[in-house]
C-alpha cells in the first residue's frame, strides 16, 4: 500500500511565524502536487514538483520535492490568516493511471 | 469552460436509500477521476475513468458503489442501500492523459446519510 505520511497533522501560530509541512513516503513518485482546501470546497492546486531536488516558490510559499523523489516540503514565510487551510499533499505514481494518493493533511491555523 | 461541476452541492439521505451524483468535468479533458473524503482526512481514491472506460476501482468501492461515464463526457457516481458510514463528501477530478499534474477538482457533493 503506498502511504504518503503527511506532518504535523494540526498548526496554529501566530500572524508573521514561519512554518514548515512535511510530505514522507517510502514510494517514488513521478510528481508530487500541493493542495489547499477551504471547508465544503475542494481541493485548489498549488504546484506540482516534477524533478528530485526541484524548488518552487510561490509568493511566500515555498516548495521542495526531495532528491529521491519520496518526500516533499512546504514552507510558509510571515504566514498571515489568509493562509488558514487544509494543505494536501499528493502524489503520483508510475504507471498508476495519474490517480493521486493523498496525504492525511495539516490544518493550518493563523491567528490575527 | 468553468471548471468541474458536481451535483448536488448536499445531499441528505436516509438510510438505505439509493443516491446519484453527477461529475461534469472540464470539456477536453479525458480522465476523470472519483475521491471520497471524510472529516479531516485526505481524500481517498474511488475509480477513474479514461474517456468511457473505467480502468481502475479501489477496494474501497464495495459493490453497493457504481460509476459510469457513458459518452466520455459526465460521469455519475450511485450509491445503494445507503449506510451511515457512506457519509462523506465525494469528490470528482478531471485531468489530460499525459499531463499528471493538471488535475482540477470539483466542489464535491457532501452526502449526510441519517
């Protein structure tokens, strides 16, 4: 079964902190795609990281798939309260028809 | 093209009743796929579709569960004898062979079996 262990489950910082989500997995992945999800919508794609070692930004975000191509990053700079959400993490394996395995998902919260 | 479009927004169902969702994905796109999520998970692989061929069902579609998508165009997804644990919001995505990383999800469908 291909798991993508997505961590810390829960955050809640204060405007202006930095954070960092982790995205493991023991599986390689062909890409690697984050998500951002309000409550009753689904999820809006972010980026998707397609080389090992690969960053991109993405105004205060910034995203890196590992080396390996198993593990993948997001990190927030001066987080504000607008950036509240689910944040998924996905992954796509070969030969898999494109489907997504998603990580469980960290639920961000930044208070004023 | 607006996106992905999933019917209804809500649904509340008694048990035991049988439901239908509809998926009307961006037009040129060929995949189509089926999630379920519940509260404070990720979502969950269903079934996918590659134009109007269903290629792949996860364990987690038991038999109560069947998806179509007739013309290579809007799918449906219907669930029988609903059970409470069914509750959850289903989620469709659409997407081109060949690009895996242009997915684009609908809103979903909440489903609340009481």
């Amino acid at each position: 079964t291909q798991l993508l262990e997505q961590s810390p489950q829960f955050l809640s910082i204060q405007e202006g902190e930095n954070l960092t989500v982790y995205c493991n997995s023991s599986s390689v992945f062909s890409s690697l795609q984050w998500y951002r999800q309000e409550p009753g919508e689904g999820p809006v794609l972010l980026v998707t990281v397609v080389t090992g070692g690969e960053v991109k930004k993405l105004k205060r975000l910034t995203f890196q798939f590992g080396d390996a191509r198993k593990d993948s990053s997001l990190h927030i700079t001066a987080a504000q309260p607008g950036d509240t959400g689910l944040y998924l993490c996905a992954g796509v394996t070969y030969n898999q028809g494109g489907k997504l395995i998603f990580g469980q998902g960290t639920e961000l919260s930044v208070k004023p | 093209d607006t996106g992905v479009s999933q019917n209804p927004r809500h649904k509340i169902t008694k048990r035991g009743q049988n439901v239908t969702f509809r998926c009307d994905p961006i037009s040129e796109h060929n995949r189509l796929y089926w999630y379920r999520q519940t509260l404070g998970q990720g979502p969950e692989f269903l079934t996918y579709f590659q134009n109007e061929a269903q290629l792949e069902k996860s364990r987690l579609l038991s038999d109560r569960f069947s998806a179509e998508r007739p013309k290579g165009s809007f799918s449906t997804l219907e669930i029988q004898r609903t059970e409470q644990g069914d509750s959850a919001m289903y989620l469709c995505a659409s997407s081109l062979i060949g690009q895996n990383y242009g997915y684009t999800f609908g809103s979903g469908t909440r489903l609340t079996v009481v």
